[in-house]
C-alpha cells in the first residue's frame, strides 16, 4: 500500500492502528488519519464501537450490537429513555429514529467516547453527557426506559449500580439490559469485572425488579465460541436452552 511521506510519518507515530488501516483503500486510510473521530475509534476497537460503521468493524459484530437497541425499539415509542454506557451514541440516535423516542439520554464514562457522540449523534432530542451508572447525574423517577448493554458486568458495585437505576426510573419504568453469557474462557476482554450465568443473572435482577422477560441473543458470527454454533437472533430463554445463549437480554420492570 502506497501512503505519502506525511502519512507514513503518521502511521509510524500511531503504529497500534497500522493493521487496520493497511486494510482499507489508500484514499479511506488518509481520511481515517486526518479525522480524529476515525482514529479515535480505531485506536479504541476493542471497547469502542460505533455500529454503524462496518468500513471499520466487523460486520457481524455490528449487527449483534445493533441488534439489541432494535429491540428495545419496541419499547420507546414517546418514552424519554436513559441509555447508559452510551458508548459511541449510535445506540441512543437509533431509539430516537427508529424507536420513535420522545427524547433520549446518553450517559458515558468516556469522555472521548462522550465526545464523539456528542459530535456524530446528538440533536434537540438526543443529548450526551458524561457519568457513571454508580452516580447518574439526573433526577429521581425521570426515566421511562434505562437501557444498558453489557455494562453490568463492568462494574464492581453490583448493588450500588441496580440502586442508581431503579432511582432515576418512573414507577412502572422498564430496565432493559444485556449481558454475556459466562464469558470466564474468553480471554480476549479484560474489562470484564465478572461472569454472569443464567441462574446468577435472573437472581440478582430478580433481587430488585420484576423480570418480564428473558431472551437468548446470538450474533451468528463464524468461529466464535461464545456464540455456541447459533444462528442470529433473539430466542426466548428457558431452563432448556439458556447454556446456548451468547448473551442474554432482559427486559424488568421497577415495582
């Protein structure tokens, strides 16, 4: 691959980002040096993505994430919604889009993540900011629908964070969450602080909210073995089929 001297000056100074942008055509590689939001999301693939952007990530992986906001689409239709670990902001975009949101929230820890969002995502009904689910800088009962994918298993204080939800959640407000199924052999992810089973995850939901429901999500992506051989989707979970899942995806409701 052919880059200018510029740009081969550049790639020397951010060496950790040459794999992938030797991938890409000359011309997208240049533009992915010269915008910091690229590169931004480039440097942090492991933890950062933004799903909408398969020119950078894997596509499977991409619908997996997408997959999960989809679903809780249904379920925010002229809600104001809190997305926690909003990430990159695709997420809470697409519930205000698609989802038919009345106004959406994100919250992140990052704040290069925050700034991205803020940058790709927000709008009149759209805002980020950032926070952390241990100290959520809104007031009580405003939400109708918090939303949170694979967090709970980031956080060391289990019981603070279900506390911080059910307290900026309305009466009757919905907790929809994911998480993956007992990751402990995947070694490729050190941010997890710890594993959840299907037996340890309804409990401790169980514990603080009604569970409405439980699904089994899979991403459908080859050679991945938490994926168990599954197709992609969402099937509903039971004591038979729980092992199969890659995560799980729970809707509760704050009583």
């Amino acid at each position: 691959m052919f880059f200018t001297k510029k740009y081969k000056q550049l790639l020397k100074e951010n060496n950790h980002i040459l794999k992938i942008l030797t991938r890409l055509p000359v011309y997208e590689a240049q533009r992915c040096i010269e915008n910091n939001v690229d590169s931004f999301l480039i440097k942090n693939k492991m933890e950062r993505m933004d799903a909408n952007r398969e020119d950078l990530f894997d596509k499977s992986r991409c619908l997996f994430h997408l997959d999960r906001y989809r679903f809780a689409c249904e379920y925010t239709e002229d809600k104001i919604v809190l997305d926690c670990a909003s990430g990159t902001g695709y997420g809470a975009d697409l519930m205000f889009h698609l989802g038919r949101a009345k106004e959406v929230y994100g919250i992140e820890v990052n704040a290069e993540a925050c700034a991205y969002a803020k940058q790709t995502y927000s709008s009149d009904n759209v805002h980020f900011s950032t926070g952390s689910i241990l100290q959520l800088p809104f007031e009580n009962e405003k939400f109708d629908v918090f939303t949170s994918f694979e967090t709970i298993e980031h956080i060391e204080n289990e019981s603070k964070q279900l506390s911080e939800v059910k307290r900026v959640l309305k009466n009757g407000g919905l907790y929809i969450l994911s998480t993956p199924n007992d990751w402990s052999s995947n070694t490729q992810n050190p941010f997890h602080v710890r594993t959840y089973t299907y037996e340890s995850l309804t409990e401790s939901i169980g514990h603080e909210f009604k569970i409405l429901r439980i699904y089994n999500q899979n991403s459908g992506t080859e050679n991945r073995m938490e994926n168990k051989n599954q197709h992609r989707g969402f099937v509903k979970t039971t004591l038979e089929n729980h092992h199969l899942a890659e995560c799980f995806v729970i809707v509760a409701q704050k009583i």
